[in-house]
C-alpha cells in the first residue's frame, strides 16, 4: 500500500506553497536590504552648470566707406578652430549678419574641421592656399560680404597683442597684409610667439570659391570685444 494513502493532497500542495512563500519573503527582504545600501553609499551626484565658453578678443574696424586689407583681428586662445571659431562667429552674427562660412590658410592651424555648430546652425569651414594670407581668417556672411581679419598668434603676449590689434582695426593706418603688420610688430619688439606649422596630415579638406562681391559696410575706428 502507497505510504501516502489516506493523506489528502490538499495538504501537501499547503506545504509545498508555504515553503515557496517562504523562500520569496526572504529574496525580497534582501533586495531591500540592498536598495537601502545603495540609497545610502551612492547618493546621487550634484548637477553643475555648464561653464560659459569666454568671449572673443576682437578688434574692429567701426562703420566706414574704406577698408585697407583688414576688417579688424582676432586674438583666439589656442589653435584648435573646433574650439575657437564658435565664440568667434557668435560675437560675429550681431554685427554682421550670420556668418556662413568660415576660411583659414592651413599653416597655423593642425586640424581644419569641415564643419563648426554655432548657436543652431552650421559654419562650414575650409581652407586656401596661397590665396589666404597665413595669419587671417576670412569670413562670409550669407548675402552680406565677406570680411579679413588678421589672426594674433595665441601665445602672444598681451602688448604685442594689443599693438596688433590695433593696427588691424585702425582706419588711417596703412594697407598693409596680416603678414606684413606681423612682420613689422617683430622686426620692432621681437618674436611674438612659437608658431610652428602643423603636421600636414592633419589638414582635412580644401575648399575654393571666390571673393564674395556684394557691398559690404566697412570699419574706420577701433571696436574692443571681449579682452
């Protein structure tokens, strides 16, 4: 005779529940005993607000019939563009409208990005040679003009730099190239930093096209921004 005769099922269906319930009650006072652990050794990490990217050192020619060869210089902080041309361009759109494209003589600058984001939209950036000067950057602005701008060697000092700048944006000053005003600032004070042309392999695209031609108002006296 089977040695569970007589004992009723429902009784070891009760057991088997019992020990199950058990086993699930303890499962889920440990998962709690981790959440606690956790909730207590790692807080929640505070959130910090972005740090605002300083503004660019400009110098400008104000509003004026004649040019010269400049529009003004810039004074960037290093020689990454990536870096460096989004404060350049934001400053930039107030005064002359959004700036489109963006141009620079490889030289000076290690990597050349083909394309920089500014406030919501797209700078494209490109490079020429010889046809622009190796201390300027040129910048188009859609249906606008085109503007030069002498580039100050980042590591210059800020007298060098200061004399420079105002050089550039001087409105009788002569018309003379970024090149040639860096040229004279050296041959009266010395060097003004160690520029050493990059590795060409970091040079990633080439773009050509021509002067823009629509008319464009022009700097005569010295606009200070961001030093």
């Amino acid at each position: 005779m089977d040695s569970t005769e007589g004992i009723p099922h429902t009784g070891c269906h009760a057991g088997s529940f019992s020990a199950k319930d058990e086993t699930r009650a303890a499962v889920e006072a440990a998962r709690r005993r981790v959440r606690i652990m956790s909730a207590t050794l790692l807080p929640p990490l505070s959130q910090r607000e972005p740090a605002a990217a300083p503004a660019a050192r400009l110098a400008l020619k104000a509003d004026g019939i004649s040019r010269g060869l400049l529009d003004g210089a810039w004074w960037p902080r290093s020689r990454d563009l990536l870096s460096e041309l989004p404060a350049l361009t934001d400053a930039l759109d107030s005064l002359w409208g959004r700036i489109t494209r963006i141009a620079v003589n490889p030289e000076h600058w290690p990597v050349i990005p083909r394309e920089v984001p500014v406030n919501g939209h797209i700078v494209k950036v490109g490079w020429f040679t010889p046809e622009i000067d190796p201390h300027k950057v040129l910048l188009l602005s859609y249906g606008t003009g085109r503007w030069d701008l002498l580039v100050v060697p980042p590591g210059a000092g800020s007298e060098p730099a200061a004399r420079l700048m105002a050089a550039a944006s001087d409105y009788d000053g002569p018309a003379l190239t970024a090149s040639a005003l860096i040229a004279a600032e050296e041959a009266r004070h010395g060097a003004l930093a160690a520029d050493q042309p990059p590795n060409p392999d970091g040079v990633r695209e080439h773009e050509g096209g021509s002067r823009a031609s629509a008319p464009v108002s022009r700097r005569a006296s010295r606009l200070i921004i961001g030093m």
